[in-house]
C-alpha cells in the first residue's frame, strides 16, 4: 500500500488548480478510509468538486470522496513513465515530454503525477528548454513555496535557475534546502552547489572548492543518501581527475561501478 506523500498532495493540488475544468483519464485502483474501508475500481479526480469519483469494481457503485475522507490512496505505476524515464537517461528527451505531458493530466492526484512533472522538468532542461522547465516547476511552487528547496522538484527546479543564470533564486534555494534538516534535499543541493561553484571557472582553486564545498561532502557526511551518491562520485572523479589526481579519481570511479553499476552516472564513467 502506497502512503499519500506531503510532496504529492501539495504538487497535485497545484496541477488541479491549473486545471480547473479538466478531468483526468479514469485510472485502475484502490481507496482506504481513515475507517479501514477498501474501494477498488475506477478512480479519476474531479477538480470542481476537489473530490475524488470513484467507479466501485462490485456493482458500479458511483461515489464521491473528499481527500480527508481517504488515508490511503493506491495507483499502480504507469508504464509509461518509466519508458519516458527511459528515453531521457538515453538522450530523447524530446520523446518523452508528450508522454510526460499526459501522465501528469491523466494522474491528476493519482500519486504519480508528481513524478511525471519532475521528469517533465528534466526532459524540458535536457531538451534544451530551460525555460520550459521553469514554467513547469513554477506552477507547483506557486502553490507550495517549500517546493523550491524540499522534495523531488527542487532539483530539476534548481538546474532550470542554474541555466538561465538565475544565480541569486538558485543560492536562495540551496541555503534553505542544506539548513531545512532534510538530508536528501540537503545532500543534492550541496552537489548543485559543487555545479555552481565549478562553473566558476577551470583553475586549480575553483575545482578544490567545488570538492571540498560541494561533492566530497556528499560523498563523506551523506553516505546513507544512496540517491545522491552516484552523480557526486561521477562529479568528484572528474574534479580530481583536472587537478591531475589520477589515483585518487580511479579509486572514486571504481566505488561508482561497483557501488552503483545501474545507475547513469556510471554508465557515464
């Protein structure tokens, strides 16, 4: 059973708000009540009511249920999303934004609307459209300020800032996700904040810097944060490898392969 995140619920009632009017596909799932009721059927969300319509499998009961009125809500995940997911890490990302574009309609607080805006952030960033990816990004801060610096838009938030140059918004960020206590936001702002560092420049100096401020901290102080580890051991690597420290960047290489073969950052090398 899949718990109803504080992230998902913020993200989605944005969406909801930018799409008054529409409804979203009717998608396969479970309802619980705060009672321990379970309702399996068809599930889509209606925005003028703020409810939820559901299409009950037994009988075709048709029924409408408030959000509080619910304590778990269970949406298996698409398989579209993972093929998008897919086609970014491989380059296409102008393939996967349709798709993205539907899924975050068509899973309209149904869970996986969260993720499919983050990777459409992504896709929009990889594409080449940062601006895009802003505009994305911007809607569910809009509703939801914490967004910004907490939870799975702000880092594709902070790439977007970091490409247009948006340098102040981006350090704003930074600082609030490193001091909010939460160590996965605190653990990828501070790579982010190796990337601005390093964009700085090509000198010794600056290259030490975004170690010592940036990636080796993850590395060191954030271990248990396996998500992060794998780009701040790529990125790290890469900063030894300028500063000519061959032996030690191959040791960083080879904990990545072996650490954590799957992921892109090691098909990177």
């Amino acid at each position: 059973m899949i718990k109803k995140s504080r992230d998902t619920v913020f993200a989605a009632l944005a969406l909801a708000a930018l799409t008054v009017g529409m409804v979203s596909a009717q998608i396969q799932g479970v309802i619980t009540t705060p009672e321990g009721r379970r309702i399996e059927g068809t599930i889509k969300w209606l925005p003028r009511q703020k409810a939820y319509g559901i299409t009950a499998k037994d009988g075709n009961v048709e029924l409408e249920m408030e959000p509080a009125n619910i304590s778990e809500l269970q949406i298996p995940r698409p398989r579209e999303l993972d093929a998008a997911i897919a086609n970014i890490k491989q380059g296409n990302a102008d393939v996967a934004v349709p798709v993205l574009e539907k899924l975050s309609v068509d899973y309209l607080m149904l869970k996986w609307d969260t993720v499919a805006t983050r990777y459409l952030a992504e896709a929009h960033i990889k594409a080449g459209s940062a601006g895009k990816a802003l505009a994305v990004c911007e809607k569910i801060i809009s509703a939801n300020p914490e967004a910004a610096y907490l939870g799975e838009m702000a880092p594709p938030y902070w790439q977007a800032l970091q490409s247009l140059k948006r340098t102040a918004k981006l350090e704003d960020c930074l600082a609030k996700a490193i001091k909010s206590g939460d160590r996965r936001a605190s653990a990828f702002a501070l790579i982010m904040r190796g990337d601005v560092i390093a964009a700085e420049g090509e000198t010794h100096e600056i290259t030490r810097r975004s170690l010592r401020d940036g990636y080796l901290r993850v590395i060191t102080l954030y271990r248990s944060e396996r998500d992060a580890q794998p780009e701040a051991l790529y990125k790290a690597a890469k900063g030894f490898e300028k500063l000519g420290q061959t032996s030690r960047a191959d040791q960083l290489r080879t904990t990545l392969r072996d650490d954590f073969a799957v992921s892109e950052w090691a098909r990177k090398g």
